[in-house]
C-alpha cells in the first residue's frame, strides 16, 4: 500500500491502465448525472424539506434587507445549522422553469455529483486511477450515500463539504511545508462548507491534528526541532488565506455563526445534548428511546446497510493503513494521509460509540463517513491488484470479477426499491424484506408522494369528485410533504374521524387499518405507503402507539 503503481492490473490490449480507469470514472459520472437528470422527481418530500424551504426564505430576506430582517437567527433550531443549500435551491428556484421542491432534488442531485467526482479525484490522488474509479464506483453504487443525496438537505451537503475539506488536508500533507495556492484555496472552501453546514466539520481539526504527527515527527528528524518549528510556523502563516476564506463562506451559509464568536461553540453545546422530547424508534424488533440507543446501533446500521463490497474493501483499507503506520520504509507524508483518512471513516462513529448520544433516523447522520471509506476501499483494491500483479497474476481476473459482482448486488437493489434507495438493507440483513420488522425504513416518510400519486389517479379514475369542497386526507407520516404532494384540491390533518381517505407509511407506529385499500406502494413485498377509503367508516385514530 505504501507504492502502488499504476500498473496494477494488466490490461490484454494496448491500453494503459491510468486511460481505462479515467474513462471508466468519466463514464461512471456522466451515467449519474445523466439517470439523476431524468429522476430526481421521483423523489418526494422529507419530513425537513418544508420547514427548510421556510428558513431558505428567511435567510435570503436577511441578506436581502441588509441584515434589517433577522427572524431567520431565531428560527426553530435551524439557525443552528447552515443553509447554504436551502438557499441555493431557493435562488436556482428563481431562475429555472421548476417547482420549488423539484428545484431542491435538483440542486441535491448536482451536490450528489459533486460528491462522487471529488471523492474519485480524492483516491486518485492518493493511490492512483485504479483506487480512484473503484471510490467513484463504490460511492456512487451505495444506496446510502445515493438515496440521500436527491433530498437530505443538511447531512448529504454536509458529506461532500467534508470530502472537499479532506481532499485539501490530503494535498496540504503532499506539499509541506509550502502548500500551492489551489491547496489553500480547497481547505479554506473546504473549511467554510464544512463547518458551514454542520458544527461537526469541526471534527477535521482532529483529523489533521492527529493526522500530522507521523509528519512532523519526521520533520523534527530530518531538520531538527528549531528548523522544523519554523517550517510549521511558516505553513500556519501561508494558510491564514485560507482560513479567513473559510471563515466568510461559513459566515455566508450559517450568518449565525458569526454574530457573536462563541456562536459556533454554543451549537456544539446544544447539539452535544438531546434538543428535542424524546421519541421511540424501532432498533433490531424493539422499540428503544433515542437518547437510550445501545453503543451498537451505529455499527449494526452500518453492517446491514452498506453494500458488503464497501463493507469488505473498507475495513482491510483502514487495517491496512493502521499497519502502515508502523513500517519504517512507508513515507511519513503517506502515513498521514493514511491515517488522516483512516480517522475521517472511522472516529465520529467510535466518538458516537463512547458518547452515545441520542441516535435516530438510522445512519443520516453519518454519511459523512461513507466517502472516506469508499477511498480506503479503492486503496485496499489497488493493493490487492498490485500484489497479485507480483506474484499471482492470474488470479487479477478473478478478484476483478468478484468486485464487479459485489457491485451488482447493490445495483439490482437500487433499481428495485428506486426511489428510496436511502432505504436499502443488503443481504446480510435479508435486503427491506426481513428488514421491515427489525428496523425503520422509510423514515423520511418519501413514500407519500407516490401515494398521493396514486390517490389522485384512482379519482380521476373513478371520475368521483367531492362536491363543491375538497377532499379530506388524514394522514399518518409527515403532514406538510403530504400536503405540497397532493395539492390544493386536498385538506390533510390527524382527524380520521371527518376525513374521506387516510394515508398511511408502513412504519411500526401508523395503524393497518381495516378499509378498502385504494393505493398501496411496495418494494420487495415490503408497504411503504397505503391509501385508504375510510368513507362511512369510524377510525379512532391512526396511530399504533401513543404520540410522544
């Protein structure tokens, strides 16, 4: 791992290796782009979505009346979080011929794609075209990462800001102590989007201070310990560029954050404790409190969501990158791009382990590690290949064709459960079907519009029509989604008693109710959503457990 060429697999033709996985990597993109381009509209609204359209609105009338209008700095707990996609889709909105939620899946698609491209740079980068395609195919093939990345407002954008900040810690290491201008330019971008959207980014910090040791212990070797502290004195002061760059796009996305300087310190605080009454959520057939989820949670979702390819390849980049660390022929500059790596896919979720802080809505929250593994990932395959290479080359064919295979088990799912592909569970949890019971899947409640897809079809169907006043939908999931995905011909609230139909997710804690079904939606045999004809009929209530 510490000299991977780039000629680790023989190609029969005469072709070079660094071509072939470029145009492969080219051709990987443009096909996302390309099947995003045509379906970001299948996807429907989160249980976020509106509330966030709302604070893009607020924040573009702040900037608007000069900082006049400041309801946005108090509003909800949003103002704790960045906006800056919220108020790039509310800009695009303006501009292009889309609905406003449509815009939103839109500019999280061409986020999505931003992602994918940098993190194939990132490993490219780091151990060539080989590790570079295999990232950009295991990103881009994780039903994860790639579900999220068309409507998580905070938690996708988030991800790629950190794979943008990674990429400048990484070129940072390669060029000390005299870091490029573009090398400046990436960490301090790369720092403002970061922390920007989410205090966590400030984790980066850690990753470059821990990261760094194996480099500068080296440096103290070779230039002794006044030159080296001179050398670092000097990187510092060229990065001060950097940081206020860094500074003014977090203050453009998060205008909060600057207001008073220990702003950024009392969302860390805020967020640090559970903010909100605590709720149930289905955790492995239980029902567990999400301030009281076991150590496990995260390493079990991550286990059972992530294809097993990613899985498999992910751990043996980061145990070998640890093993590294302690071979004397490795560069130190490599081991701590190594290591800053290993700590970017792996700390947040030990720090989680230890912390246990209230944990919910499955792994969401840290898809921000899934980049840095792909990248672990892609070294680890180009390892083996140069291995083989060496001593078995007979056997590169082979481990090429397990790879590829390991991809298409999480193709077929995404194509099938498409468009909540954020849903997916792989084999080893027995895919959604056997899932269903243990776990939540559609949490973000994506499967109403489909269901009101479906509802308004079976009425233009049936040619029924209310009579002079609009249908009433009870509904059980995310009331505002609910009510942008039917439209103005519909009224929606909690009261099944007076409603005609009742929408329901198939989540533990909305009833099956029993009604004519008019709609159902389905993945795998699994319902994510049913319609139901509760015309003349008494319905108490839809809820299978109390309210929180």
């Amino acid at each position: 791992m510490s000299s991977i060429t780039t000629s680790a697999i023989d190609t029969p033709v005469q072709r070079s290796i660094e071509r072939t996985c470029d145009d492969l990597a080219m051709l990987v993109l443009a096909v996302v782009a390309v099947v995003a381009g045509v379906s970001f509209r299948d996807y429907g609204l989160g249980w976020d979505d509106y509330t966030h359209a709302e604070y893009a609105d607020l924040l573009l009338r702040m900037f608007g009346s000069g900082f006049k209008d400041t309801a946005a700095l108090s509003f909800a707990n949003l103002y704790m979080y960045g906006g800056g996609f919220d108020m790039a889709a509310a800009l695009l909105h303006k501009i292009i011929p889309l609905e406003l939620f449509e815009t939103r899946r839109l500019v999280g698609a061409i986020v999505g794609v931003i992602g994918l491209a940098v993190t194939w740079r990132l490993a490219r980068r780091v151990a060539g075209p080989l590790a570079g395609a295999t990232a950009l195919l295991l990103l881009a093939l994780c039903p994860t990462f790639y579900g999220h990345m068309f409507m998580n407002p905070k938690d996708a954008p988030f991800a790629v800001s950190m794979v943008i900040l990674m990429m400048g810690l990484v070129r940072l290491a390669e060029e000390y102590p005299t870091p490029s201008p573009r090398t400046i330019l990436i960490l301090g971008l790369g720092a403002g989007l970061s922390i920007g959207s989410r205090i966590l980014g400030g984790l980066a910090v850690i990753y470059a201070l821990i990261g760094f040791v194996p480099l500068l212990i080296e440096e103290v070797k070779v230039q002794g310990v006044r030159e080296a502290t001179r050398r670092l004195a000097h990187v510092v002061y060229v990065l001060l560029p950097g940081l206020v760059l860094g500074y003014l796009v977090m203050g453009l996305m998060w205008p909060w954050s600057i207001m008073e300087p220990g702003n950024p310190f009392d969302a860390l605080t805020y967020f640090s404790h559970f903010f909100e009454k605590p709720w149930k959520e289905m955790f492995d057939g239980a029902l567990v409190s999400v301030p009281d989820m076991p150590w496990f949670y995260l390493p079990t979702l991550f286990a059972l969501q992530l294809p097993e390819v990613l899985l498999v390849l992910s751990i043996g980049g980061a145990v070998g990158s640890l093993v590294m660390l302690t071979r004397r022929s490795v560069p130190a500059r490599r081991k701590t791009i190594l290591l800053m790596l290993t700590l970017a896919a792996t700390l947040p979720l030990v720090i989680a382990m230890v912390k246990r802080p209230a944990l919910y809505n499955g792994i969401r929250h840290f898809i921000f590690v899934i980049p840095p593994m792909t990248v672990l990932g892609g070294i680890a395959l180009a390892w083996i290949m140069e291995r083989l290479r060496e001593n078995h080359r007979s056997w590169q064919p082979v481990v090429l064709a397990v790879f590829c295979f390991g991809l298409l088990l999480p193709l077929a799912e995404m194509i099938r459960l498409h468009p909540y592909q954020y849903t997916h569970f792989n084999q080893i949890a027995g895919t959604v079907r056997d899932a269903d019971e243990r776990f939540m899947l559609d949490y973000w409640g994506l499967a109403l519009k489909q269901a009101s897809d479906g509802l308004r079809e079976q009425l233009v169907e049936r040619q029924e029509f209310p009579g002079g006043r609009k249908w009433k939908v009870a509904v059980c999931g995310p009331q505002r989604p609910a009510q942008v995905a039917l439209g103005p011909d519909f009224t929606i609230g909690w009261d099944s008693h007076a409603a005609d139909f009742a929408m329901t997710l198939g989540e533990f804690y909305c009833k099956g109710l029993t009604a004519p079904v008019m709609v159902e939606i389905k993945r795998d045999d699994v319902v994510f959503a049913r319609v139901y004809d509760i015309r003349s009929r008494s319905i108490s209530s839809l809820l299978s457990i109390p309210a929180p």
